[in-house]
C-alpha cells in the first residue's frame, strides 16, 4: 500500500522516502519547493527518488484551499501518511510568524480533514519537535514534562499541532503518532542548521557564529536512526476509536479495535539520541573531519534557543524497539563527505 509522505522534498522525507522505497512501498509524495532554503538542493533531492518507479511527486501547498481536491489517485491506494511538510526553523518564526500559522497550523489541519476521509487509512504519522520543550532546565526532557512554555512561534505551533491531532483521534478514530524530533543532521540536511552554517563557514574561512558563549547541548540524531523509528511506528498503529457518537476514519462509528474502552488512539514519542553532546565538542569534531579550525566568535543566546536538550526515548524503545546507533563521531564525518561531494569543495 502507498505511503503519502508530505515535506518529499525536504530533508528527513527525502531519506525517509529511499527508505520506504528500497523496501517496497510505493510512496506518493508532495512539498510545494517553497524558497525558505536552496531549492536546488530540494530538486536534487527529488531527482533522486524520481529514479525509482514506485514513485510519484506532486507538487501543492498542503495549506492552499481545496489542495488535497487535486491529489492524483492511487495504485495501490494510500494506506498511511507521514506529514513532515511545516514551515522550520525557530529563529525564523520570530521574523515572519504568518509563515508558522499557515503551514504548521491551517497545513496541518488540511492534512487531518483529508485523512479523516480517506478509506482505509492505517495510521497519520506527524512530526512534532524537541522545542516545544521550551525552557524545561528538567533534563532528559520526557513526554510526561509540562509543555506549556514555549520560548518561539515555532515551539507553540508544534505544541498546538498535538492538541489539533488528539482531537481529531479523539473525535473520529484517526490512529496518530507525533514524533518530537531531536536535532536531526546528516547527508543532505537543511542549510539552516547549524552543522551545515558551521562547514559552509569554515570552508570559506570565514568566523562562525558560536551563541551563548558555546555554553550548549543538543541530543544530535543521525537521519538514519531518525528513519529507522519512523519505519517502526509505521508497523506499529496506536489502538483506539472515535468518542462516542464520533465517527472512525472510514466514517462509521469505531469501537477501539481492541483498546480499552475510550481510549483515544493518538501517542507522542521523543525520538533522539538520549546523550546530548556539548556544541564545542561538535564543533572540534567537525573540524577535525574538515581538517581546518575554524574561526569562532562567541556570541549571547539568542532569543527563542535554548541552552541544552535531551532526550528520554524509553518509551519509544518499549513500544517500538527502537534505538539510536550512530555517534556523532561517524554521523559527522558522513555529512562532511556528503558536503564536499555534492558541492564540489
């Protein structure tokens, strides 16, 4: 059955992708290649799944009016959706917030009200993030930790995403797992982060930018191990049904399938390294892969980071096995060959 993964053309959707194909499943995917980062970089990315055939793109706005009325049919028909699709970046949602409502907000619900009538649907996968942690100084950060501070838009959008999601599992049975991403890098990775800034700086030979005096954490995860824990919820749909009186995802009333009485068929997960990692000690072993140093201006924080994070993945390793494999000292080193090959430096 066809997996509809929004975002294809984006960094982790891109890898989830091959992933999915290379395994067999047909993957419809769309991205409307909007201009936050290198599109180029976006079509590459597409040209490489273009090379399979169970492939197909279509390119739309998943928050545009009527977008979804557009999307072509499918053989197989889809039976589960990844939404990676949402405007990133938490330093960008201070300067254009109208960005964050529109794709993380009104896209996000686009995306429930067509799975809410698509027949057949196994499961809606979505992604959340490590920031709606916000200023929790509590470390590791746990599923069961108040979320109600965020320090940016973005953070709040995301939280905002889950509650959306929770009503919509509540009200019509959608099954639903929200993933809180922990810093993701890795070949073909968003121009955005911060290994991709540093490299880019420190081949020019140009300073880079280190806030907070480099006084920070962050539970690096490799893309691959990020990949692997999606393919894993995939197997693995969250039981439940609809409230009473509510309506199940083919529309007829749901009764749990098996769940406990009332239970709501929706789970968030973090999804990270669980060993956060000092960003001098990045830094030092980006240039080591480079083989150059790089020149550091220290810097305050900056509004809406944080000074560390972390991840408890206990329950995502219960539930669904999984485990992250790759240390920064190899997932580094493979972004850095990544880097060099593709822009030829």
């Amino acid at each position: 059955m066809t997996v509809l993964v929004t975002g294809v053309a984006g960094f982790i959707g891109y890898h989830l992708s091959e992933a999915l194909l290379a395994a067999g499943r047909p993957v419809l995917g769309i991205d409307n290649l909007n201009a936050y980062y290198d599109v180029t970089l976006k079509q590459a990315r597409l040209d490489r799944l273009a090379r399979h055939p169970g492939f197909r793109f279509h390119r739309m706005d998943i928050a545009a009016a009527d977008g979804f009325a557009g999307l072509p049919a499918c053989d197989p028909p889809v039976s589960d959706i990844v939404h990676l699709a949402a405007q990133a970046g938490v330093r960008y949602s201070i300067e254009n917030p109208m960005a964050y409502v529109q794709a993380n907000l009104v896209g996000h619900t686009a995306v429930l009200e067509y799975a809410r009538h698509l027949p057949g649907l196994r499961q809606l996968v979505y992604a959340s993030s490590s920031s709606v942690y916000g200023g929790n100084t509590k470390l590791p950060f746990s599923e069961s930790d108040p979320v109600d501070r965020p320090v940016s838009l973005y953070a709040a959008t995301k939280k905002a995403d889950e509650l959306i999601s929770y009503a919509y599992a509540h009200l019509y049975g959608i099954p639903q797992t929200g993933l809180r991403f922990f810093t993701v890098y890795g070949p073909w990775g968003r121009p955005d982060m911060a290994l991709f800034i540093f490299t880019r700086a420190i081949l020019r030979g140009e300073p880079i930018k280190v806030f907070n005096h480099g006084r920070m954490e962050r539970d690096f995860t490799y893309v691959d191990d990020i990949v692997r824990g999606i393919a894993g919820v995939l197997e693995r749909p969250p039981e439940g049904g609809a409230a009473p009186g509510g309506e199940g995802p083919d529309g007829q009333g749901a009764d749990g399938q098996g769940a406990e009485p009332g239970a709501v068929p929706h789970r968030v997960y973090n999804i990270g390294n669980s060993r956060p990692e000092p960003l001098m000690r990045m830094i030092g072993l980006l240039e080591e892969a480079l083989g150059r140093e790089a020149v550091k201006e220290f810097l305050p924080m900056q509004p809406g980071d944080v000074a560390a994070t972390s991840a408890d993945t206990a329950a995502i390793e219960r539930d669904i096995g999984f485990r992250q494999t790759t240390p920064i000292e190899v997932g580094i080193p493979r972004f850095v060959a990544w880097y060099r090959d593709f822009y030829g430096v």
